[in-house]
C-alpha cells in the first residue's frame, strides 16, 4: 500500500485506488486524465471514464474540462487557478499547449459515461455483432414493462382458462401480481437452467378424464357399500392410534360433500388419482 500521487503515479497496466467519501477522487482523475492528453497525447475520445450515477458524471465532465482549460491557461502563462509546475511535459510545450487545445474544442466528444450508458454505447455501435437493434432504449425502471407484460399473458391464459390454467387459478389464487412476484427474481438471469416438466393443456386434460373416470368408479363404490365401509371402520379393523373411531363419521360427511360435488375435491386427491403410478 502506498500514497496516491496523481502527477507521478505510473499510468500503464492496472493500478487499484482505495479512496473513501471527500478523500479527492475527482480531483484526482481529472489529473490522470491531463496526463493523457498532454504527455501521451491522446484525443478525447480515445479515453474512457465511468462513473455510477447520472449526477456524477455530469460533475466529472465538468471538473475535468475546467481542470484542461486551467492546465491550458497555465502553460499560456494567464490567469489560472492551480499551478501546474509538477505536470511532466515530455512533448515540446508549443505540441502540448495544441493537445489542451485540440481536447477542449473536441470535449464534446469525451467518453465519460455512466456503466449503464457506456455499455447503451457499445452496443449502439456494435449492434450488428450483438444481434441487437440498432435504435434501442435505455429502461432504468423495468416495473411497467414487466406490469404490461404480465397482464398480456394474464390476457392470453386466464381470461378463458383452459382446464390447466383453471385449476392453477383454483389451487394457488393466482392473480396478475401474484404470478408476476413469482417469476421477478429469474428475470435477467439467462444462465438459469430449469428442470420442471412441462405440462401441456393436452396431458392434463387426459389426467383429468382418467380422474373422472376414477372418480366415477369411488362414487358408485362409497354409494353402494357406504354402510359397510363406515362399519369396517368402527369394527378396529384398522390401527386405532392412526384412524380413530371418533374421527370416522366426519370423514364419512366429508366424502358425501366431495361425491355430491367433485369440483370441490382438494386439489391434492385430484392429482393424486390424476397422476400415473
């Protein structure tokens, strides 16, 4: 670890600056970026400066435009507001004071960016190799595209629900918000692989008619040998801990309810006798 000078410090391969809140770290690039042009003599649009928000990249333009027209001032010998005498000046002083120059009156060409729109740039122009539009927008705040989309499906599935999406709706309560809450932490995450099974309205319906079917057969079974099953039940045929007699009259009223109406079956039977073994 060692103290940052930004009039001396080495400005090739990767360097890594530690700095917290008011320590001068615009200050410092500004500097940094004087360096390149004069001494190095790059053109404005050849260096790259990222910054996080809209704010401080306006500031950062700003600051280092002032810090190249007061460098410029200077070695003019006119008024100026800071001395530049540590400023290494390896080209002749008439070639620097033409790159201070030549960066001002190009500036408007400066490449200091947001990560955000600097990334927005790059695929701008490499839109062709990046298969993406050539005209694209910038969404900061993706709730109403994400909003809009939901309701386009909801619109598309559950309008008129087919018999999949009906019992979806009537074993989770879906609603737009609800499904949309669901999916949002996948979303921007394409190296997110699932390994659900898709189910098709098809194979679903044909579950669903083997259940009726099943469903029919239990019904005309419990009404013809109710009794006999009620009283196979109280007899102790089975493990009195586990199925106590006390109970076997309210399950008894419980499968009248579900035959007298099927659409009622919790929706853990109906895929249980849906589902192949």
């Amino acid at each position: 670890m060692q103290t940052l000078h930004a009039q001396s410090v080495p400005l090739h391969g990767t360097n890594l600056i530690e700095a917290s809140a008011g320590t001068g770290k615009t200050w410092t690039i500004s500097w940094l970026y004087l360096r390149l042009i004069t001494v190095y003599g790059l053109k404005v649009d050849k260096i790259l400066v990222v910054t996080y928000t809209e704010a401080a990249t306006a500031e950062l333009r700003d600051r280092i435009r002032k810090r190249l027209a007061d460098a410029l001032a200077y070695l003019e010998q006119r008024p100026h507001a800071e001395t530049y005498e540590s400023l290494p000046l390896e080209a002749p002083l008439h070639d620097c004071i033409q790159r201070l120059q030549l960066a001002l009156v190009s500036f408007d060409e400066a490449a200091v960016f947001t990560i955000h729109g600097f990334c927005k740039r790059v695929l701008s122009e490499n839109a062709f190799e990046a298969r993406m539009p050539f005209e694209t927008e910038l969404v900061t705040n993706e709730d109403n595209l994400l909003t809009e989309l939901t309701d386009k499906f909801w619109y598309q599935h559950f309008l008129k629900p087919d018999a999949l999406h009906l019992r979806l709706l009537q074993k989770r309560g879906l609603t737009p918000d609800g499904l949309l809450a669901t999916v949002r932490h996948f979303i921007g995450k394409p190296y997110l692989h699932t390994d659900i099974q898709p189910v098709t309205a098809e194979a679903f319906a044909q579950r669903q008619s083997a259940f009726e079917s099943a469903l029919q057969a239990c019904q005309q079974h419990w009404a013809s040998e109710r009794e006999a099953i009620i009283g196979l039940l109280l007899s102790g045929a089975l493990n009195g801990s586990t199925y106590s007699k006390r109970y076997v009259p309210n399950w008894a009223g419980k499968l009248d309810a579900y035959f007298a109406n099927p659409l009622e079956l919790p929706y853990e039977i109906l895929e249980r006798f849906a589902t192949p073994h």
